[in-house]
C-alpha cells in the first residue's frame, strides 16, 4: 500500500554557504533592499570578537541597532525584549548571528511584531493551534512582514524549519510556535566565524543534527525523499565532527558538519516527526535548562535501544551511514558520543531517578513523545527510557 506524504519547502529563498558572514549579510541586506536591518546576536560574539562589528561596518547606514541578551532555551521575556528593542529601532529586516536560541528568538519576535505581543502572557496567542486533520498548525494571525536572516554558529539546525522553540517560564514548557513564513529568507553558512564557537557546543549541537538525522530515518513515517537527505547528512557528520574536535581550526570539516546540518532537517520538511529522544529533550532543557545538544547526547542512544524491537532494520541503516555496517546503531552512536567527550547519561547531567516521573509526565505532552516509532502509551514506557539513559 502506498503512504502518501507532502514535503514542504517553506519560504526561505537562498543558502549561501562558504562565505563571510558581514560580506553575505551585507549582500543579502542590498538584495531584499532592507533599510533597517536588526542585528540579534551571540553576546559573546559580541562583547569578545570583532565579528558583529564587521557586520555594522558592511551594514553601513543600514544598520539599526542590536540585541545580544538572548538566554538559552529563548524564555519568553527575551523574546519579548527583543520584539520591543527591534520595534523602536524600526526594524525591516533582522539579522541573526549566533546559535539556536538567538535564531528562534529571532523566528518568535517576526510573529510578535506582526501581532502586537508586548507582554510574556501575550505569547499565549502564538501557540499552535490544531488542524481539520487534528495537526498543529500556526494560529489564527497577522503572518510577519519583518523577516529574517540567520547566520548559525552552532549545528541545531533551527534556521532551516519554520518552528521556534519559546519556553514559557511560568510553567518551565517549551512550546513550538509555527509559522510557514518565520522560516528565516536567507541563511548563510560562514565555518569560519564558528572559530569562536566553545568546541563543546559545537560537538554537541552536532549530535543534535545526529539526532535530527537519526530519528527521521528511523520514523515509522521515513519516506524516500527525507532519506536521501538524512543518510548522506549523517555521514557528513559522522566524518566532520571527529575532524573539528582533532583541529577546531580545519574548516573543511567544519563546513561539512554544516552541510550535514542542512542536510538533517530534510525529514522535518518530508513531513517526517521526529521521535522520543526530542521529546524527551525538549522537557530536560526546560525544566533542567540542560543544553539541547547534551540532551540529543544523553537520550538517543537509549531511545535507539529501546526502539529496536520495532525498527532494526531502519537502525542498520543508520550504522552503515556512520560507516560501521552490521553493528548495533545504538552501540555505534554511544562510542561516537563518548569519542567526542560528550555526556552521555542522566546520571552526568545531575539528574536522578527521583526526577522520572515529572519528566515522563510532562514529555507526554511534547508533539514527538506520541509519534515515537515504537507507541509510546503512558508515562511508565518513557520511566523506561530515562532508565536506560540512567
């Protein structure tokens, strides 16, 4: 029987790649024909390296101002500063260089611009809403006029989804906002200023786009189309993150890990979920403000483990990408963690068994947790995976 399925394209217009940051941004700026660009940028990148500087300077009299406050996990508050300081600034088009915290904040502040939001609370009315097809959807609202660009300096791969991950400090959730046109237009992929990257957020954001790549060939809803694009990612990865981990200064390796994390979204635009180590991850950040990437390097494994009753044969496929046919995917993924130097247990990470049941409670509630290739019914299965991940 034939499975139909919809790949989205979304409404980004170009990757520009192997390129100086402020060269491309400023190109990008002339070519939208922006007046007002506001930058949203890594503190760090900002206070500590010359690299925002260059992209005023190339901005020239475009440039309108910048927000480098952005917290991991992008809490609501933040994004609503942002949306005020680009309002002010009068802001036509925003620029985002830094990782995936400033790039969905930056995904957010489009949609509250648009829609007034001035308030935390506010935010509430940019949640998803459920489809004729029972599907989150954006919700009823004014789509943003003030898109974006993103220059990433980490490997999550958020500029390539129209999705923002907001986390709304009242209840420590990380909500999912959608919108087929926050999708940033333009990104540019520059190795070069990703120098400045800690390599212990690199390697491990990296692992992320491992888990984008590794959960959507393993989905029970993997078409041909999100395949091609995850195997050949994977195996970017699997070369290029041991490369810049031996010599954070080889850049053909870093631009590989950069493709590969292109590449890793293909299943999101397939239409295929991603899986209980997302799922999971998504409350482990919120709750426990563990980084995204450790959490990929802490669950995937065991989620793999737990799965492979139901999917072994989609989990041969991810060893053989990663260049070891006919082993375990699991076992594979847990040594290529630990030769990175990553966390890779709960145990590591501060968080005990104690703590199980409010986060198997509260991934039930996450959009991936229930699309898990193998069912997920209840919060006892999950008790089951953090043990594995114990």
């Amino acid at each position: 029987m034939l499975r139909p399925g919809r790949v989205t394209f979304g409404q980004m217009e170009e990757v520009l790649f192997n390129r100086p940051a402020a060269e491309a941004i400023a190109e990008v700026t002339r070519r939208f024909d922006a007046r007002r660009v506001f930058l949203m940028a890594s503190s760090t990148l900002n206070r500590q390296t010359d690299e925002i500087e260059k992209v005023r300077q190339a901005l020239g009299n475009r440039y309108a101002g910048t927000f480098d406050g952005m917290p991991p996990h992008t809490p609501r508050a933040a994004v609503v500063a942002a949306a005020e300081q680009a309002r002010e600034a009068g802001a036509d088009l925003i620029a985002t260089i830094g990782g995936g915290s400033i790039t969905d904040g930056a995904k957010a502040v489009q949609l509250c611009l648009a829609n007034n939001v001035r308030t935390p609370d506010a935010v509430d009315a940019l949640r998803p809403v459920k489809g004729p097809d029972g599907a989150l959807t954006a919700p009823p609202c004014e789509p943003p006029t003030v898109r974006q660009i993103s220059v990433p300096t980490t490997l999550s791969g958020g500029e390539f989804s129209g999705i923002s991950g907001v986390t709304d400090e009242r209840h420590k959730l990380k909500e999912l906002i959608r919108h087929p046109r926050i999708i940033p237009r333009a990104v540019v992929l520059d190795p070069a200023i990703t120098v400045h990257t800690p390599d212990w957020l690199w390697l491990s954001t990296g692992i992320r786009a491992v888990d984008h790549c590794v959960e959507g060939i393993c989905s029970g809803h993997a078409n041909a189309y999100a395949d091609a694009q995850a195997l050949h990612g994977l195996s970017l990865l699997a070369r290029g993150l041991p490369r810049a981990k031996a010599d954070p200064a080889d850049l053909a390796a870093r631009a590989d890990c950069q493709m590969g994390t292109w590449l890793s979204m293909g299943p999101l635009a397939g239409g295929v979920p991603m899986g209980a180590s997302h799922g999971i991850g998504y409350v482990l950040g919120a709750v426990f403000d563990i980084p995204h990437g450790h959490t990929s390097c802490i669950m995937l494994p065991a989620v793999m483990r737990w799965n492979k009753p139901v999917n072994a044969d989609r989990q041969a496929l991810v060893a053989a990408a990663m260049g070891h046919p006919g082993q375990d995917a699991g076992d594979v993924l847990d040594a290529f963690i630990a030769g990175l130097g990553m966390p890779r247990s709960l145990k590591a990470v501060n968080v005990g068994p104690d703590s199980f049941e409010r986060i198997a409670t509260q991934a039930m509630g996450t959009p991936w947790v229930p699309l898990n290739p193998r069912r997920i019914d209840g919060p006892a299965q999950v008790h089951e995976i953090l043990a594995l991940a114990a």
